[in-house]
C-alpha cells in the first residue's frame, strides 16, 4: 500500500489509508505501507498500538517542503528562494515528490520486491503515488489499483499551480493510469461519475469508498482539552485550518451581513478552527472586522477529536464552492458524534450523507443571506437556552456504515475481486 502521507504525519490524506490498514487484517489481508519518513514526528500512542506488527517501509527524503519547520530567532526566510521552490514545483509534472521516487526507486523496488506482495494499492494525491503504483505493478506483474482521494487534472480546483507544460503531462500520465489500473477507486460518486463518463470506462473498472470514521481512534474517557470555551456563546468548531481548499469566504461574508443586521446575534457568535488561517484567508477576517469573532488553537492529537468536537454548538464544514465533486473529509470526522452539522458546500452528495444520517443541515457557498439567517436563528436559540438548535431528533439513526471497519470490508472485497480476475 502505497500511502506517501501515513501517521505520524498530520494530514488529512493520512488519515484515509491509515484507517484501512488497521482493519484490514479482520479480513485476510497483510497491509504492508510504503511511505515518506517524517523525522522529528512520533506516532502517538495508540497509533503505536493499532499498527503493531504492521510493516512499514519509510522512504528518507533529503528535504521536505509539506512539513512546517519552526523558524530559530532572527531567521529570515529567502523569498527569491521560496519563490523558486515555488517555480520548480509548478513546473513538476505531478508533484515534486517524484524526485525523490527517481532516486530511490531501485531501492524502493528492491523492498517491495522482498515483500512478494500480492497487489499494489496506491493512493494520490500526491500523485506521484499513482505513478510508482503503476510502475511497480508493472514491473512485477500484479495487479494495481489507483486510489483517488481527489480528482487529478479533471479538478475544477488544482490541488496546486501547474504550468501549461506539466498540466499536460499529468493528463498524459492519468490517462495512462486510469486505462492500466485493474481498479479506480474514488472518495465520492459524482468523482467516479466524472471520471467514468471522461475516460468512457466500463461500469466494473470503477468503485466508490468513502472515507470514513475510527471510533477506535478517539479516547474521549479523558477530556485534556484545555481551551477556554465561553458556554454563552454560540460555539461552532471548525476542525481544521481556513486556506485555499477550505475558504472561509462565505461565513465571513454571511457574518457580516448579520453584523449589520442583528449586532448582538452576531456578536454570540465564535468559529474556532485550529491553526492560523493562512494569508488569504486571515486578511479576509481582518478585513471584514469581524476577527472578534474567531478564536484559532493549536492543532491537536487526531484521539482528542471527540473530546474537542464535544464542546461544539454547531461543527462548521466548509468547502470551496469550485469544489463540487468533493466530499471535505472532515465530514467523516463530524459523523463520529451528535453535534450538529452545518454545512456550507458545492456537493450535493454531502446534504444527502447529511440528511439521511440526521446530521444537520447544508447550504451552497454562493447563498450567504440564507447562511446569515442560519446564523442568526442558531444564535437567538442558543440565546435562548434552547438544546435542540436545528436537530430535535432524539433517536439518531445508526452511522455505522461510515466506519472505517465497514469501508475497509468494502476495500477488501475489491482486493478479492481483483485478485480472482488476475
């Protein structure tokens, strides 16, 4: 299993294999990972426990640009020298990682080799991911299924800035994926649909598994959550950072409708996320005058996310609205407990997860008056004491098919049907 972002690395594409691979021995499966090494990052321990015996063969790169360093005292950064990182990742046809595949690839197959394994599963981005799935595939002669946690180059929203020359070479290169894989796999349907009707593929070269949830991961027997948290106001979390993928546009623009409409509705409001905001969006909060009404902590270990979800009014998904074809995988995340859910995204995929689990409520990000009204109602009932917000259900019903166990029986289940056909 191919999985260039694995724990203890935070982010968010580590967490969908990580969750496969704990599972995937209930069904006759030996996970064995391959992945980028993260020096100075632990697991924690739970992780430790959950992945004992599972091998993991770490790939050392000699530098790594996802991973923020803490700069020492007086430091400068180089901005010529960021600006031509920056020059040299737009010009790479698919992500800067397939440098380090190049020049460990003897070393890499040699592993993989070793291991005798039965199939290859890969998953992108990034998707140089996909194109060492294939080549050792290849080279090995077993079967290989490509993983798509995002659309590639059919994104309405690039992952990152391509120039016009390695825009056209990752078509090349998924084109040539998507027609040698045994298997795709996509996180939504209306991904597999837009890739199925692209690609013209037949109705059994495709499948979707969602991401899921891990009760198995959180401990909330504890609450070490230390963060201040105001019961008055109308606390909604948002369980991740506001940057490109993840605007935070549309509250800003819906808060500030309701700023000018009812000051003191507004005012209750507080959006907590974790992590600074990046440049964009932290200008787009000062900007509207509305930073009072934001508080941002310091990320936390993925075990205390029950703990932090808990002490929500409201869990806050947003998403760009170019972003139709995605399901934001904080979704899953939210599922995992009873606060309710507001949801401001493209995928009308999304409110029907939502719906039927009796979740909460969704709006498109270009409605901001009917985001501003949402608002304000949630405040004048929490104002008013009210528990019920907008979900008044007491019977939930069971959210057990998003559980990582269950989407790791349906990966399992292709991994037997792909191995009977080969």
């Amino acid at each position: 299993m191919i999985a260039p972002y694995f724990v203890p690395r935070r982010r968010v594409g580590a967490q969908r294999p990580f969750k496969f691979v704990i599972h995937l021995r209930d069904y006759g499966y030996e996970p064995v990972i391959l992945t980028i090494g993260t020096p100075g990052a632990a697991m924690t321990e739970n992780e430790k426990e959950m992945l004992e015996g599972i091998e993991i063969i770490s790939v050392g790169a000699p530098f790594d640009q996802t991973v923020k360093k803490p700069s020492k005292k007086g430091e400068k950064k180089s901005k010529l020298g960021q600006d031509l990182l920056d020059w040299i990742d737009k010009q790479t046809p698919m992500d800067s990682w397939i440098f380090l595949f190049l020049a460990r690839y003897f070393s890499i197959k040699k592993n993989v080799t070793q291991v005798q394994p039965d199939l290859i599963w890969a998953t992108g981005d990034p998707w140089s991911s996909l194109w060492l799935g294939e080549k050792l595939s290849k080279s090995l002669e077993i079967p290989f299924i490509a993983d798509f946690r995002d659309p590639w180059t059919l994104s309405n929203l690039p992952l990152r800035n391509r120039s016009s020359f390695s825009e056209g070479i990752d078509m090349e290169i998924e084109k040539r994926i998507v027609q040698s894989a045994d298997k795709l796999i996509f996180t939504a349907m209306l991904t597999e649909y837009l890739y199925s009707d692209f690609y013209n593929l037949p109705e059994d070269k495709t499948a979707t598994i969602y991401n899921s949830y891990a009760n198995t991961i959180s401990d909330t027997e504890v609450d070490e959550w230390d963060a201040e948290i105001d019961p008055g106001n109308l606390n909604m979390i948002f369980f991740g950072q506001f940057r490109r993928l993840s605007p935070v546009k549309s509250i800003v623009k819906a808060l500030k409708i309701l700023q000018n409409k009812n000051h003191e509705a507004s005012k209750r409001i507080k959006i907590h996320s974790f992590g600074l905001p990046d440049e964009q969006n932290m200008n787009r909060i000062k900007d509207a005058g509305l930073l009072q009404n934001f508080t941002f902590h310091e990320p936390v270990e993925p075990e205390k996310k029950d703990q932090v979800l808990k002490h929500a009014d409201i869990l806050l998904l947003s998403t760009d609205e170019k972003r139709e074809e995605v399901i934001p995988a904080k979704l899953w995340d939210y599922l995992s407990v009873h606060t309710p859910i507001f949801s401001i995204a493209p995928n009308p995929e999304v409110a029907d997860i939502i719906m039927r689990s009796k979740a909460g409520v969704q709006v498109h990000p270009g409605e901001k008056m009917e985001i501003a009204a949402l608002l304000e109602s949630f405040s004048i009932e929490k104002a008013n004491r009210s528990n019920s917000l907008f979900m008044p259900e007491s019977i939930l019903p069971d959210r057990g098919i998003y559980e990582a166990k269950q989407t790791t029986k349906q990966l399992a289940s292709i991994f037997d049907e792909v191995l009977e056909d080969g």
